[in-house]
C-alpha cells in the first residue's frame, strides 16, 4: 500500500502481509490483482478439514478463486463439469488417494495439461518418484508456510500460462494456414488431407510420435509462406515467368522465417523448408540431393503430390487413385521422389484413407483430436 492510500499492484503481497492489513484494504488489494489478471482457479483436494480450509484460506488471500473438494471422487467429479488452472492434491486420503486420483486426472484428455501439486505429509524424498510417475508436478511437504504455498502455486501458474499462450500461438498460426488455403477455393481441405495422408505414409513407417506430430503440424503450415505471395502470382489463370516463379519459389523460405520463432515447431521446419526438394536435386530452394533432403519433408511431398493430383482444379480433372499412383511412379521414375517412400506409400489403402479424412476432417481441430484419428488411421494402414 502507498503512502497516498492507492495500491502498488506491481509488487507482490506476501499472506503476512495481507492478513495483517485491514479487512476493507485487504478485499481492496484483492480486487486490483482480479482486474490485473483473470482470477485463476485452483482446486484443493483435501480430506483434512483444518488443512483443506487453511488451503482455501491462502489461496483466497492471494486472489485466487478456491475451489474445495474431501476425496479425490468429488475432484474428477468436479473437474468434469468444469476446467481449474491447478489442483492442490493432498496424497493420503481415504477411498482413493491422491496418487490415483492424478493418474486419473493425467489419463483424462480434458485434464491431461492441468498443473497438479501433490501435498504429502511423508518425508517428500521417500516419495516423490511415487509423486512424479503418478503425474504430478510437485510435491509439497507438510507443514508448508502461506509463503511457500503461495510461491509454488504462483510458480506454476506462470509456467502454466507460458504453455497457454504457446498454443495460442500454435492455434494462431493454424488459422493463419487455413487462412492462406481460402485465398484459394480450389485448395479447400488440403491442409487436412496433407496432414492425414502425411502421419499416415509416417504411421506406415513406424516413425515415433513426436515426428508424426511434426508431419500433422506440416501438413497445415507447409504452405504457410504463401501468406506473403501477391495474389497477381498465386492465383495467375496461365503459367507464371521466370520472374513470377522466383517469387513463388520463396514461399518455403517465408514459411521458414514465419515458424521459427517458436521452439515447438522447431521440428516441422525442414518440412516447411524443403517440401519442394526433389530427390534428383532438381528441387528448391536448396538443391538437395537424394538423404540429403530432411525425411519427413519427402514425406510430405509425396502426400502433396498425391492431393494434388487426386483433387479437381479449374484446369484439370481429379484423377482416380490408381491413375494418381501411376503418374507418381513415373515422376519416381524420372528421378522426382524418394522410391522405397513411393513403393510404400502406394501400399496404403488410399481411399480408405480419403473416407476417413472426410470423415475426421472437422474434427481435426486439436491434438487430442489428432491422436484419436491416429488410432483410426494404424487400423487403416494395418
Ligand atoms: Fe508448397
């Protein structure tokens, strides 16, 4: 609090300090911190009466919405009906304990992401692997001060909201992609399709989850540097000059420079960049040749190539399944594409692929969306 009575909302407020002030100054300062910042909530799951209201107490202190459950029943109960920022788990209840109710909480996709600080009154050494392989973040000894309580939870939370906006950013750049694919109406659902034949080609190959995510995420921003080609170029009715086909050519590069900053889709930049690589490095931008080209970009060039041929455009028919694989087996032949990729690409069930495509293709909006339609799509590829 100032000498003029007004509040210094950039300092923190410890709970001492709080609980020693005035009741009406105390719901004063908790009001500024409310309209700094949107009141987080954080549910204690605690079958102590006297710590589970203690718990509360802190929290409330802090400006913290706390919400208060006896067992970890009425915590997944709760959580069903509505979303908290952290759970404050107390490890040892009746019925069942802390340890299973975060197991419950981590396998559960709607709260598989939401922070759990896990309050033992054991020795934490004794049992943190306990802790940490259940899935919790934290573990918290007891008897804990209202300084450490509040400073882990403020902690946790800011590590929360770093992951909040990254996927904000990430869903950003997503809508952006789709954006750049209704510029062209001939293009609609391509991005979809190139992701779904991409982590199915990538399944096919028993490539480890992180990449076939990468090939998800490429599929959507492959094109993303197309953003920055003027319409004069991209949507040109005749074939593009020397000069126009520069500037096309670019859009690898741009794509590149757009993604880089964050460290999430570090992964999909070799797709991003070298999509239009081709294997007898006649390829852009860089020329390369054969392994030189990143494998999942000759990944998802072939699930390119394939849409674009198996999809109508104003200047052409859509060309049937087997039609397309014949005419990329030529282009394979005259050196375009990586051979065992095409050989094995042209052994996926393609048009059971196509159906579930359509099938899932407004239901690919999320990860755990993704993760779902994979397990439709290893039936699929068998
Ligand atoms: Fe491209």
């Amino acid at each position: 609090m100032q000498s003029d009575g007004t509040v210094n909302r950039g300092a923190p407020l410890s709970a001492e300090a709080l609980a020693a002030m005035p009741e009406h100054l105390a719901s004063a300062w908790s009001e500024s911190v409310r309209t700094l910042e949107p009141q987080a909530a954080v549910l204690v799951v605690d079958d102590h009466d006297v710590s589970r209201r203690l718990s509360v107490a802190i929290l409330e202190r802090e400006g913290f919405e706390a919400l208060a459950v006896q067992n970890g029943f009425e915590a997944l109960d709760l959580l069903e009906r509505r979303l908290v920022d952290l759970v404050l788990l107390d490890q040892s209840m009746p019925g069942m304990d802390g340890l299973e109710c975060c197991r419950r909480i981590r396998a559960n996709r709607r709260t598989s992401l939401v922070p759990v600080l896990m309050v033992t009154s054991l020795r934490v050494e004794d049992h943190e692997d306990d802790a940490v392989a259940a899935g919790a973040d934290e573990l918290l000894s007891r008897p804990f001060t209202p300084e450490t309580l509040r400073i882990r939870v403020r902690t946790m939370l800011r590590q929360k909201s770093v992951i909040d906006r990254l996927e904000e950013a990430e869903s950003i750049l997503f809508a952006l992609a789709t954006a750049v694919e209704q510029r062209d109406p001939c293009t609609s659902g391509h991005c979809e399709r190139l992701a779904m034949y991409a982590v199915s080609l990538g399944t096919a190959m028993q490539l480890p989850h992180p990449q076939l995510l990468a090939l998800y995420r490429g599929g959507y921003l492959h094109d993303i540097g197309k953003i920055g080609i003027p319409d004069s170029i991209l949507f040109k009715p005749g074939p593009l000059n020397n000069q126009e086909w520069r500037v096309m050519k670019t859009h690898t590069l741009r794509g590149e420079e757009i993604c880089r900053p964050m460290k999430c889709l570090q992964p999909v930049l070799p797709v991003i960049r070298g999509h239009h690589e081709r294997w007898d490095g006649s390829g852009y931008p860089d020329g390369l040749l054969g392994d030189e080209i990143p494998l999942l970009a000759r990944v998802m060039q072939i699930a390119d190539v394939f849409d674009a041929l198996t999809t109508e455009r104003p200047y052409k028919a859509a060309l049937t399944t087997r039609e397309a694989l014949r005419v990329m087996q030529h282009e394979t032949d005259a050196g375009w594409h990586d051979p065992a990729l095409v050989e094995l690409f042209e052994c996926l069930p393609h048009d059971l692929l196509r159906d579930t495509a359509h099938r899932d293709s407004t239901g690919w909006n999320s990860m755990d969306a993704m993760r779902d339609s994979l397990d439709r799509l290893r039936r699929a590829v068998g």
